[in-house]
C-alpha cells in the first residue's frame, strides 16, 4: 500500500560485485552463503552501512541447498548491517537479482522503505546432491515404522539404483529441452548464423577485457578468495578459434558451441537502493535511477515460441508505459545467456510481422545502434552466475550513466529458464 502522498523516485547507489569464476576453478570450496555474504559485507564497507538498518534485503539463488532455505537473511546476519534488517529470499531463475531491484525499487517508491539492498548468487560448484526419489520413499517408510520389524522392512527394497545421484539440471520439465537445445530451435526459426554468434561472442571478450584493462570495473569488483578479476575472459581469442569450436547441442545441424554461450559460472553480486533523501543524508552519491520494470513470460511448451523470447516482449510493453522508443537509449545491456538469443530478440524487433502480429504494434520497434550495446562486455565473457547476472547488469549500467552525461537512459533486458523475462529502464 503506498504510504504517503506521491511516488518517490528509487535511486541506485552503486554495486558490488565478486569476480565471476568458471565453475569448479577458485570458488570450488564455497557456496552460495559464503558469496553472498562477501559481497553484501563489500557493500556494507563500500557506503559506510555498519550498523545500519535497512528496511530490506532482497536476494536469492536458483541453485542451492535445502539448509540454505532462508539464505538472504543468515548473509544479513553476517555482513556487518544492523541484525534487525529483514532479508527476503526469491527466485525467477537467470531474472532473479533484477526482479529483486525491481521489488526493493516498489518498496522505496511506495515508502515501505528508504533504503534496500537487492542481490543474487549462484553457484555450480556446490549444487545440491539428491538421490532417487524411490530411496526417499525407502527412507521414509522406515523412519515411519513403530516397530523394529516395520523399521528393517522397507529395506528389503533397497537396490544399487538407489544409490545413484540426481545432480540439479537445466532441462526445462514442460519439453525435456536444455536451454541450448531451446535456443538451437530458435536459431532455426530466426535464421542466425553461426558466424553472427561467434561474432558477438567474440565482440564481447573483446570489450570485457578493453574495460578491465582501463580500469572500468575496479570499484565495481571486490577481490574474493585470490581472484581479482573474471577469468572467463579471453581477451586473445579470435574468430578463428571460436569458428573450431564443435557444437554443443546438436552436433550435426547445431551452431551454439561452447564459445558463443555463456559458460557455467559462480559468484554473486548486490546493488544499494535507495530514496533520494535517505541517499543526500548519507551524502551517498546517485548514480542513476530505477524508473520502469516489466517481466513477461510465453507459450514456450506449446511450441508457439521460442523458450528465451520473453524478453522481446517484455521490453516492448516497458517502452509502451514508459512512453519511449527502442531507440531513446543511450545503452542497452541485453544479458547474453547465448549470442543467439541476443540475436534472435533484435531480429523480433526488427520483424514487422513479429510486432504486428505478436506484440500489436503498427509498425516494427526497429534496430538499436549495436555500439551502444552491452559496452563493457557482456555474460559470454564476463561469465552468468545465474542469479547474479541481473544486479551485475544494474550496477554496470548505473556507472555507465554516471559517467558519461549525453547518455539519460538505459536498457535491461534478462531473458530467464520458464520461457520468462525481466526488463528495466535506468535513467541519469
């Protein structure tokens, strides 16, 4: 329920982030608790927060362990804020961190709160080890007997299958697809080749490393366990090497490969938000402002669409609330689960059959300026903590604006497992 009299405006302090690692490399021996925990203890150290009490810490995973049920808040407990800031867990899978920004955002501009920390972490190292589901129910049987015969019975059941591990998937339940095999359906329908991929993978290796090198990402990247930069980024490949690759997912008619998809990764990342007035107390510096957001999902299981298409969507009902064009941004940050999504999205943008008959408009929102796009490096290069990618996107794009005054707003755009997606307008 909004409190008080008008909408207040949601500003975006700044971000942190850990470095984002290749699985099982550096941050083999930590989890989602230990990450979290790190990088909302930078943030707290970064804006002098010790002690504070913020009205709320929105964060989350899409992988994690069943004692990690409420995660954000043991982190909150051990970051350094005031034990009395609630934390809040939620989940929408690779949109996660965003939707969290766009939930701490609601709060401050309804006034619930003043201030609010959004984040996420995921990792692949840890992931949680089940077994079958007939040993759970062996388990259980047991573990219900009243006496020793009921107790010893359900043993009799037990086979050597039972002992194999079930190790957390990517296959969406709905098709039985990986989210490769789901964009390998896509490319065939939007026609993207496999070179236009390998160029964006490539484009953002390059642009990752050029940021890293001129210092772009130093106060937005706290060192962790050693490691004090992302060492998913290639900053000598070359088309050549990325044309060598073998596809991943269909090996005879496939074009996603390992190089032009976004590798599995670990780490975590968290924005501060907050009102203006809170903010100019603190004599904290505003980066930016949240000022539109929209998720969306389709009809992927049915086969009328592509699985990681919602965001087309998405940001076409944001740019029809906010007033604006496809055109009206000074970047775009387009999360690159895959160089084919990004590519099948701008190629639904510039369909005029896709905007008339699918998103209801006259005429098609058109192309953006390529240069403007994802800048500083993009989830191919830089890595995708699944959860995480969304605050890192945020907090990349508020110093973006910051920074360079002819530029008054910014596009997000997170396309997510369940054939959803999450969209954001940031302006200066």
């Amino acid at each position: 329920m909004l409190v008080g009299s008008a909408v207040r405006r949601v500003a975006i302090v700044g971000g942190v982030r850990i470095p984002f690692a290749r699985a099982h490399s550096v941050y083999s021996s930590v989890g989602n608790p230990e990450m979290l925990t790190a990088v909302l203890g930078a943030l707290v150290a970064r804006f002098e927060l010790q002690g504070a009490r913020l009205g709320e810490v929105a964060a989350g995973a899409v992988i994690k362990h069943p004692r990690d049920y409420n995660l954000t808040r043991e982190c909150v407990l051990s970051c350094g804020l005031d034990p009395r800031t609630p934390g809040l867990d939620l989940q929408r899978a690779c949109g996660t961190s965003l939707e969290a920004v766009l939930a701490i955002g609601n709060k401050i501009a309804l006034g619930q709160i003043d201030a609010g920390i959004a984040g996420g972490t995921d990792t692949i190292s840890d992931p949680p080890i089940s077994y079958p589901r007939a040993y759970q129910q062996l388990l259980l049987a047991s573990f219900r007997g009243q006496t020793l015969r009921q107790r010893l019975r359900p043993w009799l059941r037990l086979r050597p299958a039972h002992f194999k591990p079930v190790l957390p998937t990517v296959a969406e339940p709905r098709t039985g697809l990986s989210m490769g095999q789901s964009a390998e359906l896509m490319v065939r329908r939007w026609g993207i080749t496999r070179e236009a991929q390998d160029r964006l993978a490539y484009e953002s290796h390059v642009k990752a490393a050029t940021a890293w090198d001129e210092g772009f990402y130093q106060d937005l990247v706290e060192p962790f366990l050693g490691l004090r930069i992302d060492n998913n980024i290639r900053p000598g490949c070359t088309m050549a090497q990325l044309a060598a690759l073998r596809t991943s997912f269909d090996p005879r008619a496939g074009t996603l490969t390992a190089g032009n998809s976004t590798p599995l990764t670990d780490g975590a990342s968290a924005v501060l938000l907050a009102a203006e007035d809170w903010a100019e107390r603190r004599k904290l510096p505003v980066l930016a402002y949240l000022r539109y957001g929209k998720a969306w999902a389709v009809d992927f299981a049915s086969g009328r669409e592509g699985l990681l298409m919602a965001p087309a969507y998405a940001v076409a009902a944001m740019l029809r609330d906010a007033g604006l064009t496809l055109q009206d941004f000074g970047y775009y940050e387009i999360h690159e689960a895959f160089a084919a999504q990004v590519l099948c999205t701008l190629a639904a943008w510039e369909s005029e059959q896709f905007c008339r008959e699918l998103l209801g408009r006259d005429a098609p929102l058109g192309s953006i300026d390529r240069t403007r796009m994802n800048v500083k490096g993009g989830s191919l290069a830089i890595g995708h903590p699944f959860a995480a990618t969304g605050t890192r996107i945020v907090a990349t794009l508020a110093k973006l604006l910051a920074t360079n005054p002819a530029a008054k707003r910014g596009l997000v755009s997170v396309c997510t497992a369940g054939g959803m997606g999450v969209a954001a307008i940031l302006e200066s």
